[in-house]
C-alpha cells in the first residue's frame, strides 16, 4: 500500500534575533543553541572556562531574555492540522506565535506539541519566546513551599550563593557541581518544527520484545494524535516484513499495537560479548515517516536471595555479564557546544577502554537520540538515572504533573533502545536525608514526601515499560528500602566514598566488597595541555585563585597532594605534580576495580565516577575536557581487560593471591608467569602455569609469600592465550613507591610505519615506571603509563581523532616520554 505524504513538517531552527532589553542587547542566535553560545560568538562575554571568569558572565542567567523570528509559510504548509513543536525548551519561557500566547514551558525534559492549527498564516509569521529568569523563579516558588526543601551543598562551591534547582526541572549540574561551573544556560535544543497533519501525528513508537526459542516477538505500540475521528493509513516495516493498514481513530490519543515475529533472529550483545546487530522499524504515518533502530536480546536483572543476601546482577541472553563502566556527565556546561561527532568520541572512548555500561547521572539530562542510538551501535549498556539528584524535591500537585509528563515521554521515546538496561529513581536522594539540618530533624515528614515521587516513577515505569526493571535509587537496597545503603554492601548497588571523601587509603577499596559498586573515584588535575587553556603562566600553582576555581570539590586539590604524599615522593614542579596526579588516579581505581572484579561472582558490576568533563576541571573524570584520554583511562583499558590477572594481598600485605578473572564468553586457556623484577631490570622467574579460566569466572592462579622479594623488587606477571599471543601484563609493588630508590632511566622511542599504522618502539636500559609517551597530534595510543623493563622493548601503536591524519616525522618531532623517576 502506497502511503501518500500527506504529513510533513517545516524546519523553524535557524537564525532568531536575540535580546535582553534591560541590557540594551540585540545580536544574532542560531537555534538550537543557547545564549552563552551566541554571546561568545558575538565577543558579548568573555570565555566563562578561562580563569575567573565564572563569576562575570553570572548576569547572564540573571537576565531576562527573548528570542524571535519571522517565518514564511505557504497555502500548502498549513493545510492542514498543524502542530508546533518544541522538544526542549530550556528552561521557563513564554511562546508567541504572531504575538498571541500559545504555550508556557517550565521544564526542559518535556517534548510540547502546541496546536497552532488555524494560528499560522499564509506569508510571514513571527515565533517569540520569551524566558524568565530561572534562579529566581526557582527561590519563588522555594520560598512559597510550606516546608523548607533544601537545595544541594554542591551549589556552594567556589563561594557560589546556590539556586533553588529542585524546584525547576532542567539539569541540575546547569547551576554547578563539586566538578562543574555555574551557568544556568538558556536555550532551545532538539526538534524546532510545524507539523502538519492531514488527521493524526505520531506521538510516540514503543517495541516490547519476547523471546523464545528461535524467536523474537516485538509487540510494536505506536501512540496516535488525532485532531479529530476519521482513518489514517498506517505501516510498519521491519526484517522484510510489512504492516499495512487503514485504521479508524477517535479524536485524542489512540494506541495501536502490532505484532511482529523474527525468526532466528540475530542477538544483540554489549560490548565484548559479540555483535550488535540492529534490525530497522520504520513507520509511516500518512507519510510522517520515523525509523528506529532495534537490537533483540533478553535482558533481567536478577536480584534474589543468595548465600550472602540478595544478588544484583545483569543477566542478558541467558548470561550473567560483569558491567564494566564508569558514569556520564554531559558532555559539555554550554549545550550548544555538545555535537553528535563529540559523543561518538567519548562513547568510542568508552568502548575502547573495554566499557560495557555508562550510567547517566541524575543531575545531567536525557541524552538526544543520537546518543541512545550511538549506544546501540557500539554496544554500550544504559543504566539510566531519571533526573533527581542529591536533594529533596516537592511533591505538590503542579510538580508531579509536570514530572509525570516529563518521565512518560522520555520512556516512551528511549524503551525501543536495545542499550536501554534500567531505569533508576535517581541519584542519592534518599540518602541526602541525612545531610541537611531541615531533613534530618523531620526525617518521616521528607520520607514521606520522597516517597510520592518515588512512588509516582515506578508507577509510569511499570505502566510504560514493564519489561524493563525499576530501581528505586543509587545507592539502593531495593523495593521500598528507604534504610541507609550507603554503608551495606551486601544487597544493592554501591556508592564508596571514604577513599576520597574520608581520605583512607587505597587498601580500603578492599575492605568492602559490594554486589555492583555503581560510584566511586578519586580525583587528579586535569592535563597540563589542558591547564593551558585556562590558566596563564603565572596561575599555573595548584592553590593559585585561578586553579582553585576549577576545583569544585571544598579542598580538593589538599586532597590530591596530600593523597601523593603517602605513595610518592613529592614532585620537584607543577607539570610534575599534575602527571604525577593522573598516575595516582588511575592507581586508586585500579586497586578498586581489580579487586572487586576478583570477588566475581559476589560483584557482578563496576561504575567509577566519572568518564568526562563537563569543562576544564580537576575531577574524577578519566577523559579530560575535549575528550583526550588521561592516564586513568589508559589504565581502565586494563583493568577492564575481559581476561585478567590481578593481585590481591591479604590484610597484613605479606602474601599475595594471584587470580585469573574472565568475563569473557569463552572458556579461555592462558599461561601465566611471575616474576621478580629488580628495578635495575634483572628478573627471576616465581612461577609459571598454565590455566584454565571457564567463562564468567574468577579463580586462584597462585599464591606468593611477599618477603621472598628482595627490598627493591616487584611483582611483574604476564599472560598469554593458547597460541602464545600476548594478552596483558600488571604488576604488584609491596610498598610505596617513594620507598623504593628508582633509577633514571634512559627511554629511546623510535617510530615507523607498520601496516599503514604510526608506531612508536620503546625501550629503556633501566626499570622505568609508568612510562607514557605523548605528542602534540590529538589522538590515543595503543597502551600507556606502562611498566618498561630492559631487554623488553614494547611497540605502541597512535591512532589519531578526529578523523586527523598524522606524519610520522612530526610524532616524532612532538614525542616526549615520561616516568615516575623524574617527577622528583
């Protein structure tokens, strides 16, 4: 059945006129985008990332702003119903179409179609918004509450007065956070367009899939607006299947449900575990045509009693998976900067580090459709985090109905998503109970308070997208546990903080031993090339005022130096000590993640704060600003190898447990040797054996008494599959680095093209540790911060981003090689 194209849409993004009349300002702005992004573009404001600048450009999230434009339609457009929409308005603003009021928005997480049928003419016609100002609509209505509901400490860094941000909806993080700049942006992203509709426009497509053997049903739901009774002509398509009907609809919503069958259908897999396949749905709606991708696989989460207490663990396609991840921030503090070929970097970044989960955070935002549809792609896993974080929110009427809104249309745009995992109540909410003086003195009266929220989230996941599950919170114990799961991991997900937050030691990473330790993280500066951007010369001093502007979190940078002090022995400079830095981090999270990974099958997932910046900032990320890998994510490359071996001391560090970790699909033989390495390189060999590691398992290697080593010796041990091949290398130092007397190693790097690939061969005549080599080309090695012992040099492979291309003479003109031995 030829479908005609009766729907059809006019694109209104483009240029608008901006201004703000109690400024006297009027300049250009393309949308999508935002005001910070047109003002820097007009020279209006200085960067806000560079040094202070933070606090100068504030006035503009305290300014009333209005942008417009004329728009020409013709007979054919408008006729028809027509619908404007918006689908993300941020934040609180007025819409004018031909100066007549159409709508109000006062949450940026809900998609508006405005009926404008009859409202657009034939000819010119001009499209206003009108913002108010966010910060003090929020105080408003904080101030009109009947019980005080406070906002998060977060808000308060760097001296900042804080904004009332529960009780707007837009993304949190927009007014700061312990790692972000306050910018409060304004702005429209997403779809800008006039709808037309010869009866009905779609609403939304939903795809429930059931497995059986040698099968998948997809039961596709597509959700119908129509302007009025009548019949529209309606397809699906999918695997060479057609769906084609003409169908008789009410005025109002209408839902439509059909049922497809796969046969021998083609599994989707995370990352690591096999392919991504992705099957193609396209509807077509009177001509109003969507696509969508679809990757079939089964996905539980099994949480059941166990010999400890209760399971948590990802089952998918019959396979309990380790998740492997880390947490995602936006990707950027101005909107308008985030761009498709900017998450393809990241999320390959992540994929690359051996990633099978993200978990996005409940202070940021529902990603684009691109970002779920990029996940898809590459295999990644979503746990995603409604938007709620680390405070209380309201519960009177005018909020839950505008959060209902907000959770049903974002569940009915993302459930097709094979990347989808879970959907979780929010971050840290029912623990900031305890934070507060007004919460903690009334504790039942915001349990309960919290509670209809809560309990209104589960409830619209349950009705919208039964098949997926629906966790209460991060940190949680489960279904209607409103006790303290910070501090219990048997059962739950885990957040642990007492490395960073109480300054312990990175030994107390194993003195828990969480069933999904969904946060945890260490900070280090970000890199030196990064400092650069934002800080001159002069600034470049970690208690400088500018460096301690991009610290967010209260004695941070203390916190990082200090930390040093106990492993290392103090840097001789700052690029030392902000190298220095990313070793540290990536050591803290390596002794995390290593050992929770070796209690598998207890821990079944790992998610450390946090993957990237939202700007130029020392943080917990592992990706600095833009993008470019730090140290840590070199590392997590590692430690996030599907086929491991790691070290784990016992309490009195004088033996270690070598165990062979697999989370792979397949039954993996390796052969193991440990040695002693001296750090004037000489080794002598300690064991060496030949393993079996089933799939999805973690098991004894070997043990090793440590005073067998001598006073400079470490452990170094390498494994390598049944064929011989190389599979990764760790090692184990029984104490800190700054007891041991390191020799100054001579590094040669010489490069040369191998198989149309940059390479770079490393050799040293000395033990040299954490051995990383850069160059000024913005791209990724092939490893990083290694261990490099004489005798075995180690070739490194550069792939460049950003679609670049490189010289090999200008790597090697760029190259700089580095280790532990001359920080000090």
């Amino acid at each position: 059945m030829a479908i005609d194209a009766h729907n059809s849409a006019l694109d209104l993004s483009g240029h608008f006129t901006l201004t703000a009349n109690s400024r006297g300002i009027s300049t250009a702005i393309t949308l999508p985008g935002d005001v910070h992004g047109a003002l820097l573009a007009a020279d209006l404001i200085p960067d806000p990332y560079f040094g202070e600048n933070e606090k100068p450009v504030m006035w503009v999230n305290e300014t009333a702003w209005t942008m417009e434009r004329s728009f020409s339609a013709d007979a054919t457009d408008i006729d028809g119903y027509l619908t404007l929409t918006l689908s993300e308005v941020d934040c609180i603003a007025t819409i004018l179409l031909n100066g007549e009021v159409i709508a109000k928005t006062d949450n940026s997480f809900v998609r508006h179609d405005i009926d404008v049928t009859g409202k657009v003419r034939a000819g010119e016609n001009t499209l206003r918004l009108e913002f108010d100002i966010a910060p003090d609509v929020a105080k408003a209505r904080a101030d009109a509450h009947p019980f005080p509901i406070p906002f998060t400490y977060n808000y308060q860094t760097n001296g900042l007065k804080g904004i009332h941000m529960n009780f707007i909806r837009k993304a949190a993080c927009h007014a700061g956070w312990d790692w972000g700049i306050c910018l409060m942006p304004i702005g429209v992203y997403g779809t800008m367009s006039l709808r037309k509709s010869r009866l009905a426009r779609q609403e939304s497509v939903q795809v429930d899939q059931r497995h059986s053997e040698g099968s998948v049903d997809l039961v596709i739901k597509i959700r119908l607006h129509a302007f009025a009774a009548g019949e529209v002509k309606l397809e699906h398509t999918i695997d060479g299947q057609l769906i084609a009907e003409m169908i008789p609809v009410d005025k109002g919503e209408n839902v439509l449900t059909h049922t497809i069958t796969i046969r021998d259908p083609d599994l989707w897999w995370p990352a690591g575990q096999g392919a991504q396949p992705l099957y193609e749905l396209v509807t077509d709606l009177d001509g109003e045509i969507t696509t969508r991708r679809i990757g079939l696989r089964k996905l539980e989460w099994i949480v059941e009693k166990d010999e400890i207490d209760h399971s948590f663990k990802c089952r998918i396609n019959g396979r309990d998976i380790t998740m492997m991840g880390a947490n995602w921030i936006p990707a950027d503090a101005i909107p308008s900067r985030i761009t498709p070929d900017i998450i393809r970097d990241l999320l390959g970044s992540a994929k690359a580090a051996n990633m099978n989960m993200l978990r996005i955070w409940g202070g940021g935002q529902y990603e684009p459709d691109y970002f779920y549809d990029l996940c898809d792609e590459l295999g990644i896993l979503i746990w995603h985090d409604f938007m709620f974080s680390c405070m209380s929110y309201p519960s009177n009427r005018e909020f839950l109905e505008s959060v209902e809104t907000e959770i049903t249309q974002q569940v009915r745009r993302l459930s097709h998503h094979a990347c989808l995992a879970l959907w979780c109540g929010d971050n840290e909410v029912i623990g900031s109970l305890n934070w507060y003086p007004e919460t903690k003195s009334q504790k039942e009266r915001y349990v309960a308070n919290y509670d209809r929220l809560n309990s209104l989230l589960q409830r619209i996941v349950e009705d919208e997208d039964p098949i997926r599950r629906f966790w209460p919170s991060s940190p949680s114990l489960g279904y209607m546990d409103f006790s303290d799961g910070w501090h219990s991991d048997t059962r739950g997900d885990f957040h642990y903080w007492d490395v960073w937050h109480s300054a312990k030691s990175f030994d107390a990473y194993r003195t828990v031993n969480p069933r999904f330790a969904s946060e945890f993280g260490f900070q280090s500066f970000t890199s030196m090339n990064v400092i650069e951007t934002f800080a001159d010369e002069k600034d470049r001093n970690p208690s400088s005022p500018v460096m301690e502007n991009h610290q967010r979190n209260n004695g941070g940078n203390a916190r990082i130096i200090e930390t040093m002090t106990r492993y290392f022995r103090f840097p001789r400079d700052f690029d030392q000590m902000v190298f220095l830095s990313q070793i540290q981090q990536g050591l803290a999270i390596k002794t995390a993640i290593e050992y929770w990974r070796s209690t598998k099958p207890r821990c079944m997932g790992t998610l450390y704060w946090q993957i990237n910046d939202i700007w130029p900032v020392a943080s917990w990320s592992s990706l600095d600003y833009g993008g470019q890998w730090k140290l840590m994510h070199y590392m997590a490359r590692r430690f996030y190898s599907l086929v491991n071996v790691v070290a784990v001391p016992d309490a009195e560090n004088t033996a270690v447990t070598l165990k062979a970790v697999n989370d792979s699909s397949l039954l993996t033989n390796s052969t193991i040797v440990l040695q002693a390495v001296a750090l004037s390189g000489s080794t002598r060999e300690l064991w060496s054996g030949t393993l079996e590691i089933p799939q999805d398992t973690a098991i004894v290697a070997t043990e090793i008494a440590l005073p067998d080593l001598a006073e400079d010796e470490f452990l170094l041990f390498s494994w390598t599959d049944a064929d011989g091949k190389p599979l990764g290398q760790n090692d184990y130092f029984p104490k800190p680095y700054k007891a041991y007397e390191l020799p100054r190693p001579s590094i040669s790097a010489i490069w040369a093209e191998v198989d149309g690939v940059a390479a770079v061969t490393l050799a040293t005549d000395a033990t040299a540790l954490f051995t990383t080599i850069s160059v000024d080309a913005p791209g990724i090695f092939s490893d990083n911060s290694i261990t490099l012992i004489p005798g075995h040099p180690v070739t490194l492979t550069f792939t460049p981003r950003h679609g670049k291309t490189v010289e090999i003479a200008a790597l090697a003109a760029s190259t700089r090689v580095r280790n532990l031995a001359e920080t000090f």
